[in-house]
C-alpha cells in the first residue's frame, strides 16, 4: 500500500493506494468520528462490493442507501433519496457518510455530506479508474441540472480516500477506457515524462497489470493532489485540470448525461483542445496524431457525435462554469505537459476544430 | 445610519442599520464583484420593495427570481426554482446573489449562492424584523426536508447586509410578533441589561417606534455578531442562539411548515425552556411569569398546538441537529441572561413541561 497526502492545512488528508484494502478496519476507523456510517452506493457496486466494507465496519451503526446507476442520476432528485435515508436512520451531525462506487457516487455522495445538517464527515472508497485517479480527490462535490453539469454542489473534502486496486478486475471494458482518458489528462497538462510512459504502457494498462495501474494512479493523484493543494476553490491554476472539459461537458448535454461516459467526452473534449491548439501553432502535427493515436489505443472514441452542430457546441459551451462575461474560456496546451486558460479564443480556428468530424486530430 | 461588522477573519462583513437605505446604490456597488445580479425575492415583497432595489443596481445585468411567499416552499423544489433562474439568464461564477425577504428568501437565496457553481456571492437585504435581528446575520442558509427543519443547508457568509428599517412598516403584526421573540431571545441568553429595555420599552416596540426598533435591532445584531464571530460554524457557543429552537421546531413540523410563523414557535419555545428551567430551579417562578407576560404582550402564543403529545414533541426533537447518539439537547437558562447547553435534561420535568397546557410558564 502505498499512501499520498493531499496538503490543504487542517482539511489535509491521505489517499490509500493499493490492494485487499476495502476489508481493512484500520483504515476506516480513525476517520469515522461518531457511531453513524452511511454508505452511499448503487445497484451495480453493492452486490460486489457493499458487504466487504461493512464487514471492516463492524461497531458502528451501519446503514446503506443504493441508488440507481448512472450519470443521468447524477440530479437533485436523486440526491435527496440520501437525505431520505439519513433522516429516516435518524443520523445526527457526527455522521459520516461512505462513498463507495464511481465517479457519480463520489460526487453526489460528497454533496450530501457538504450539505446535510450544514456538513458532516465524508470518505472516499472510488470503485472506477476514473474516480480512482480523479474525482476522489480534491473535494469537488455536486450534481447536474438539466442546463448544465455539475452546476449545483459545494467544495467538500473527505477525510481519507481508500483506492483499492482490486475492485478494477470488475470494472467494464468500457470504464477502464474512460479512466485512461484522465490519466492522460495528468499527463498532458503537468507531466510530460508521465505522458511518454502511458504512450509506452498503455498495452500494460489496457492488460490491467496491477503495477502499471498501480503506478499510474498514484502518479495521476500525485498530480492532482499538487495542484489542488496550491488552488482549492479554483480561483487559478486549478482549471488546468479540466482539460477536454469544455468540449466534453457540451457532449454530455448534447447527448443527455450518461449516453457517452465522462471520460469518453473528455478523451474526445481533449482531442479537441490539441486540435485547436495545433491550428494555434502551440503543438506539432505529429504530436497531435501520437496523441490520437494513444486515445484510440486506450479504446476511446475520437470524433464527436455525427449530429453535433458547431452552434450545438457553442450554446452549450457558453454556460460552463468558466465562462466570463459572456465569453468562452478553455484550457489549452501550451506544449505537450504544460496547459494553460484563456478567454482569447481564435473563433475561426475553434470552428475548424468543431466541424473537423472524422478529420479531428489528423494534421 | 450604523455600521456593525461580524469578524470572521477574511470573511469578515457589515451590517448597515437605518432607514432609506434600500435605493442607496453606494451600499451596494461595493459588494458586487462581477456584472451580473440575481435578486431572489417574493410574491409579497416583489410589488413592494424590488423597484426600489433595481433603481439603485443601474448598470449591472439584473434579474430576478420572485418566489411563493412561505415556510412551506422553503424546500429543493422551490430553491430549484433560483438555479432554473441562474441557468436560463446564464449568470456565471461572478455572479450576486441578492435576498430581498425574510427569513425564508434569505436562507433559501443564501443556499442557491453557497451551491450554485460551487458558491457565488451573495447580500442579504432583510425586510422583516426577524431577519434583520436574526437570520440574515451569521451565515447558515438552507432549506427544511419533510422530516426535519433546515436539515439541508451550508454555512455561508453574505458580503453585506442591508437591513432598512422602513420596511418594517408594511410589516403584518403577527410578523413584527415573530421578530421581537429572537429580540428577547437576545436578552435572556446573553444580554439581561437589553432583557430588562426589552420589558420596558415592549409598548414602544409594538406601536413600532422607529428609535425602538432601530436600538434593539442594533442590539440584537451585536449580540449575535459577537457569538457568531466566536464560533462561526457552531462546534460550542454558537448553539445557545438556539434558546427555545429544539421545541419551536418540533411545533413547526408538527403543524406543517407555514403554520406557525418560527418566532412564533420560537416564542413558544423559549417559554418551555424556561419552564423547565423552573422546575430546575434555575429561574425564579417570578421570572417565569415575567417572560410569559413579556410574551403575552408581544403578541405572541404561550401555549402549544392543542392535539400535540408529549410523544409528538420527542419524537420531533429527537432529529433536531443537536441531538448526539439518540439523546435530546437542549439550549437552557443558567439564569435569565446566560444560557447553556445540556444533554442532560431530567425526563421527569421535560414531560411535565411538555404536558403543562395552557398552565405552561405559569409556577
């Protein structure tokens, strides 16, 4: 096992990286501050994994609520079957609230600890790739609303993250892609020398060999853990990490939550952001191609949806959460392993991207 | 005009206290960061107060949300109603959220600025003595859950508060009634030299004397102002704010939200705390029957909802947010002008109080 720290102050806390971890006690209970632990799941994670984690609970009083799968529940609606449950079990303040599943059960689950009885406790026990090297760290927390993602939720972070390597064995063809797609992200923005070895490893990580998934989780949350440390409420640097997210997040709309998964629409909302910045002249064309050439390696799609308009784009792009005054704001790469954010968009140039279809990312 | 200031380190923000204030842009242009403003405000207040806002918020984008007018639509349904607000109109991260209402707006307007986005900005420009002398300071937003009041909420600081004495005029009696039962709150938790003015000027206060009430909102806002700058996250001190809550509440959800105005329940409240402060032998049964004549001549109820048992009550009160491993906390009397808290209430005396009838704060 291997254990990082996440460096914000008095809310600092560790990351458990590696295998058999869900069944131990020890290290549930020094971040379990009263009696009460809601696990929050869903109906795919909770017949694999949901007795495993009670079993290391053992002493407290344990209550789960099983939500349905998927992204398109990612909503208020769905949300308050928690509050539900903890009212119902009659859990007070000193509770804490388990996340254990994906990405969505991470998010709605943190947002339901930041917002019951104004915050309780919360852990992070991330089940995918994705939330494994993403979205366990770095307390972002919320839900979607039928304008726009992720527009409703709070910063909250957990107590600890627990990522056991195991429970990737179960996980879908699919879902493993769409984890690679945020571990290159990492490497991409911040970390050139990590980008080259996925480009070398990415056979090993689509294999699933425990070291080379092991390594790339820590790197990806050694990453993550050191940007958000310098900028946790993102009011700078921290927007680097959403890469891709732009482009992405108006596929997601465009498509209603949970038809391509997040880490698909980010492959491709990355593919996207290189394309333009290829057109700026930031990248070259043969590194625009290996990069196209890694996503398709790691299974991921790399042209958008076929009926996506450039205005079905721009509509959706211009209620992300980093517009200013009315204006698109992206992250691009300046080379390859260093991003930046501008509101000093070329119009023509993100046009030529987004009408681009087959051609994307082929200089 | 006065200026107080509640310190809360980088957080830290004033009040402004006096008439005219509601068109006086100089208050406001500070305040805001970006270029957009969402007022949050009510059928009943709308027609009254809101042209009044908008002249003074000349070139900003301004818009407004006009909610339901009550306790009951303080829940997710109607809050959603701000985020449809937000999303349509395309308010970004700068945007200024601005509550222009009692109690109800100011929290539900305080929860949509502290999740839209992950949190925006946000005034509080109270119109009812209740939240001049209460809600609007101190930073706790939220909405009520069908099981329980405020359930659902963050703790998040306006950047000002505006509190404009003039709208007290239009103010309905039962309403200026709630409100001076958080002013005598004041005074017997923390403040027997205001408690003592409290009993004489009670005349004054009713007959709404703007020199009155501009001093005891002047007082109250201190008053709280220093426990809030104490404890802004209520861990300790905080919770004494809280005098006669755990019982208000529990009249509240068991009338149905709206029923009951919360100072009302809160008036009711205070006066069972103080009754079983009594049987404690903490107060003097002179001091019981004072407070109830205190009461009686606010206008407000001294007696609880008829068909509620004692079942009723406990099973209420057992999830209130102070309630720790299933027992009952509550906010008492040391004596009149400091208040404590306790899990260590004598059932015995609890069920007497809760079963005293019209006999209640009567020794």
């Amino acid at each position: 096992m291997n254990t990082l720290t996440v460096d914000l102050g008095e809310r600092s806390y560790p990351i458990f990286i590696g295998n058999g971890l869900l069944t131990r006690s020890d290290l549930y209970a020094p971040y379990i501050t009263g009696r009460q632990v809601m696990i929050v799941t869903n109906t795919t994670v909770a017949p694999l994994y949901l007795e495993k984690v009670k079993s290391a609970l053992q002493g407290f009083q344990v209550d789960e609520v099983i939500l349905p799968d998927g992204e398109s529940y990612k909503d208020l609606k769905t949300l308050n079957l928690i509050y539900d449950a903890l009212l119902e079990k009659q859990h007070n303040r000193t509770t804490t609230l388990l996340a254990l599943g994906g990405g969505v059960i991470g998010d709605m689950c943190g947002y339901a600890a930041a917002s019951y009885q104004r915050g309780v406790n919360f852990i992070q026990v991330p089940t995918t790739l994705l939330s494994q090297v993403d979205s366990s760290v770095g307390g972002k927390t919320g839900v979607n609303h039928p304008l726009g993602k992720n527009m409703i939720g709070a910063f909250h972070q957990p107590k600890c993250v627990i990522a056991d390597t195991d429970t990737l064995n179960t996980l879908p063809e699919r879902e493993l892609s769409a984890g690679i797609a945020e571990v290159i992200k990492y490497g991409l923005i911040c970390d050139k020398p990590f980008y080259q070895w996925i480009t070398e490893n990415i056979q090993a990580l689509m294999k699933r060999e425990p070291k080379a998934l092991a390594y790339a989780i820590e790197r990806s949350c050694q990453n993550k853990a050191e940007v958000v440390a310098q900028d946790e409420t993102e009011s700078g640097i921290r927007a680097i990490l959403n890469l891709g997210h732009t482009f992405g997040h108006a596929i997601e709309a465009h498509q209603g939550y949970g038809q391509w998964l997040h880490g698909e629409a980010v492959g491709t909302g990355m593919l996207q952001a290189a394309d333009l910045c290829w057109r700026m002249e930031h990248i070259s064309s043969d590194e625009l191609t290996a990069l196209r050439d890694l996503l398709i390696a790691s299974g991921l799609p790399v042209v958008g949806p076929a009926d996506m308009s450039t205005d079905d784009y721009i509509s959706r792009m211009l209620v992300d959460k980093k517009v200013l005054d009315g204006r698109i704001r992206l992250v691009l790469l300046k080379r390859i392993g260093e991003a930046y954010m501008t509101s000093d968009v070329p119009k023509d140039l993100l046009t030529q991207t987004l009408t681009a279809g087959d051609k994307l990312g082929l200089a």
